[in-house]
C-alpha cells in the first residue's frame, strides 16, 4: 500500500486480528504477529506469510524484544495495531484487586509500552500510523465490568493524548470504538436478530480507510457499529 509497506498487530486472535493480517497481506504489506501464545497463530501465519513473535504486552522489556525482532525479520513497522485486551468481570465489591490490575494491564498499560516503542521508530521519519482497538466500554461504563471500562477509557485518553502530540509530526494516532460484538466462528447472528454482529472484515476495511486518509484530513477516532445498535 502506497506509504506503508508493514505492519505489527499485537494482540493478535482469530477474529478482528486475522482480517486485519489478511488485508493488509492482500495490500502488499509484510506483516508480523505478536501474542502471548504463538501456537494458535499457526494457520493465519501460514496464509498470510507473516512472522510471529511471542510477547506479553505488558512486559516492558518484552516489548522492547517484540520491537527489535520484527525490525530484524521485516524492517522496523510503520502501521503498529494494539488488539490486546482483557475482562474481569464481577462487582465491584467482590472484585480480586489483583484480577482488576492485570485487566488494566492488559487493555491500557500495554497499548501505552506498544504505541511508545512504536513512537520512538516513527518520529524520526516522521511517517507512521499507529491505531488502537477501543470498545463500547471506551465510552460507557457498563455494570459488572469496571476494569474492562477503566482499561479501554485509558486506552482512548492515550490516543487522543498521543494524536495530538504526534499528528503534527507525521504520525497518525486513531483509535477506533468497535460499538458491539464481532461476528466469528463461534459467535453468529441470533436467528431473531440478523446483522446484530459486526463483521471482522468491513472492520479491517475501515482500519484500511484511515490509513489511506490524507494528512490534511485524518481522523483519531472512528466509531463502528452494526445498524441496527441502539446507541
């Protein structure tokens, strides 16, 4: 793709992570996965051709070896996609405070270690994009789910906090409200309720748009939502 010519995603699965990998492969783009666990990256890598790298995002020192392997096996990423998150579900009185803390970990600390390694390598060129995967939770605060809320509401403060410190210096930050479930293997469509999941694919479509945007017109935030969610 004119512009960008690979890609990281971290946090990667089989659902919005794999149409990312596939799209941006079908763009020309080298791409490089990185999750906690490689084995079940197998297939994707596979189709895709890409490299994987074990990583815990919420290991500093880890992410610094995530970032200096691909740039030995790929070149160093100009598009960097931060996927990971993580859940603890309960009230808010029975809560494990060390469950809460990894959620927080996960969602926001992570996607800060991912996006500074990331900063570091685009802000002498002057050229990047680095996106991060946001939720409903980004914006509203759900019952039984406070650290998945707090863990994403961090996550979009670090976006908009680094968009306008790095858009200026040619690097666009967006992060994007996924504002409902993604459809996947195991997650369809009720029967009474068709169209109520988002497709992982028009995601990644939408990613692609933002990266396509002209300077003079980015966006950092885009929210995405099946049309017949309440909102």
């Amino acid at each position: 793709m004119p512009g960008y010519s690979s890609a990281l995603i971290v946090g990667t699965g089989p659902g919005l992570s794999a149409s990312l990998a596939r799209l941006f492969t079908r763009e020309g783009m080298r791409v490089a996965l990185a999750a906690r666990n490689t084995d079940k990256l197998a297939a994707l890598a596979a189709e895709t051709k890409a490299a994987t790298f074990a990583c815990d995002a919420t290991d500093a020192a880890q992410v610094s070896k995530l970032f200096q392997d691909v740039e030995r096996a790929n070149s160093a990423p100009d598009v960097v996609v931060y996927n990971a998150s993580a859940r603890a579900r309960g009230s808010v009185a029975e809560l494990a405070p060390a469950d809460v803390q990894r959620a927080i970990q996960i969602s926001a600390f992570g996607g800060f270690l991912v996006s500074q390694e990331a900063a570091k390598r685009m802000l002498p060129k002057g050229h990047g994009a680095i996106l991060l995967t946001g939720a409903s939770a980004s914006v509203k605060g759900y019952p039984l789910s406070a650290p998945f809320a707090m863990g994403k509401f961090a996550l979009r403060g670090l976006a908009q906090s680094m968009a306008r410190e790095l858009a200026p210096k040619g690097i666009h930050v967006a992060h994007f409200v996924i504002d409902g479930g993604i459809r996947s293997t195991t997650r369809v469509d009720p029967a009474n309720n068709p169209d109520s999941l988002l497709d992982p694919d028009a995601i990644a479509t939408s990613y692609l748009h933002v990266l396509r945007q002209p300077r003079s017109a980015w966006t950092w935030e885009v929210e995405l939502r099946p049309w017949v969610e309440t909102f």
